[in-house]
C-alpha cells in the first residue's frame, strides 16, 4: 500500500522530534555532571540536534548533517557575518541606550574577576549551544515542514515551540519574555527561509548571546560572568526585562521589530537548501 504524502511527513518530522528529545534526556543525564551545568546544558543540546539531524538526514534523505545547511562558500562567510553582525548590533543598542541616558550602569561583580579565559570559555559555550538551538529547532524537521508547508505555517508553531522550550529558565516570565523569545524564533525561523543555509540564524543567535553576558546581564534566566562587571538597572523590570534578563524587557520588542525590517533588506546570499529544493520560492 502507497503510503500518502501526509502520513509520510508526519512520520519523518514524528521520528526526528523522538530522537531529538531520547538525545536531550540521555545527553541531559550525562554532560552535565561531567563538565558542569551550563557546558553540559549546552553540549547536550548540540550533541541531541546533530545526532538526530544527522540520523534523520541519512535515513529518509540518504544526506548528510552538511545538507541541512552546513555548506561552506562564500555565501555562507557573507551570511554568517551579517547575522553576528546584527545580533551584536541589536543587544548593543538594546544595552547601551540605557547606558548612555543613565537608564543603567556597570558596578563591580560580586564574585570573579573576568579575563580572556573567561571570554573564550563562555564564547564556546554559546557558539555549541546557540548552533545546538538553530539544528533543534530550524533542521530537518522544520525545514520538512517549510517544503510542505510553505513559511509561515511552519515559521510560527515552530516560534510558539521554541518560546515553550525555555519555559523552564530561571527566572522566565509568561508575558514580555514568552512574548520576546517567540518573537526571536520567528526572526530566526525567517532568516533560515530568507538565506536557505543555518548560517544567517546561526550568526543572529551567538550575536545576541554572546553580547549579553559582556554587558554583565542574564542571558534567558542565566547569569554569566565573563568580566568581572555587571549592569545594574535604575528602571523597573518592564524596561530592564528583570531577573530573566533583557529579553523580558520592552526594548527588546523594539530591537526585534527592527531587526526582522532590516532582515528583509539586507543583502543576504540565498543559497538553494537540500531540502526545499523544488518547491517555488515565496
């Protein structure tokens, strides 16, 4: 019996969301202990998303993990580059507003000293998980759904997922912080369909996070201590997004806003992705 195009897509988006989640509770048991809570937290989440990506590309697509937009050209240096580019750009201006206009100021950490070890400690830590998030969220499975599909019938259940899925940071708020990390799963989920590689959203997520712990705020709940200093706020929560961090806070809806208009325009390198190849672009 011919099985119907369907069931077919739902099995394969079914089986790769299985095997991502067995790898998030088997890799979730293991690293953390080994290496530490944030470390483990992180390589836990890339080791889950490049297994299962990695299975599901070879078994259904007989591809490769390269082929869920991984390839490396010119496109992808120029891609990668306006994502870092607009994610720092984006956190810096969500910061440094409040900076200047003495919204908030830098004071002395209560614990550590700060240093390049710590910098390049927590930049790889953010560089594992944020690839990590991008393959979870916007690999085989979305990119399955966005053939099928088309964008925004993918791009938003995906976003609603992504918001749901940190849910369970310290600290996390139901209103401006769900509201905010749907939104950043919407501006990613579109930079994969504007560039068609992992490269643009890869470089738009490692931007924003790698800057906030810089600025010595919380990262989605986390407090990071990179350099020794940390940004005290003189305004309510609304603004400075409290405990959970600037992504709960009003000016991050800005950003975001400003961010997915210059997306639009910006001179991103589309590139053809393996699994959307035939089907009309929007």
């Amino acid at each position: 019996m011919t099985q119907s195009p369907s069931l077919t897509v739902a099995l394969k988006v079914g089986i790769f969301a299985v095997l991502e989640i067995l790898g998030l509770m088997v890799f979730g048991q293991v690293l953390p202990p080994v290496v530490g809570y944030l470390p483990g937290s992180a390589l836990s989440v890339f080791a889950a998303a490049a297994v299962a990506n990695a299975l599901a590309m070879r078994i259904y697509e007989q591809g490769r993990l390269v082929d869920i937009g991984f390839a490396w050209n010119a496109s992808s240096v120029r891609n990668l580059s306006l994502g870092l580019g607009g994610g720092i750009l984006a956190a810096g201006v969500v910061l440094g507003g409040p900076l200047l206009t003495g919204a908030a100021a830098f004071s002395k950490a209560p614990q550590g000293d700060g240093g390049w070890s710590s910098v390049l400690f927590v930049s790889v830590i953010l560089l594992f998980g944020g690839i990590g998030e991008e393959m979870l969220f916007h690999g085989y499975g979305f990119q399955v759904l966005l053939r099928v599909l088309g964008p925004w019938a993918t791009i938003l259940p995906v976003s609603l997922l992504f918001g749901l899925a940190h849910a369970g940071n310290l600290n996390f708020s139901w209103s401006l912080g769900f509201v905010n990390t749907v939104s950043w799963g919407v501006l990613l989920g579109y930079a994969f369909w504007r560039s068609g590689d992992l490269w643009l959203p890869i470089g738009l997520h490692v931007g924003w996070n790698w800057t906030l712990p810089l600025f010595g705020v919380n990262l989605s709940g986390f407090t990071i201590k990179v350099t020794g200093y940390e940004m005290t706020w003189k305004v309510g929560p609304l603004w400075s997004g409290g405990e959970y961090g600037p992504e709960a806070g009003l000016l991050t809806c800005g950003i975001l806003a400003l961010l997915f208009v210059c997306l639009r325009k910006a001179p991103v390198q589309r590139q053809s992705a393996f699994l959307l190849r035939g089907r009309e672009e929007a």
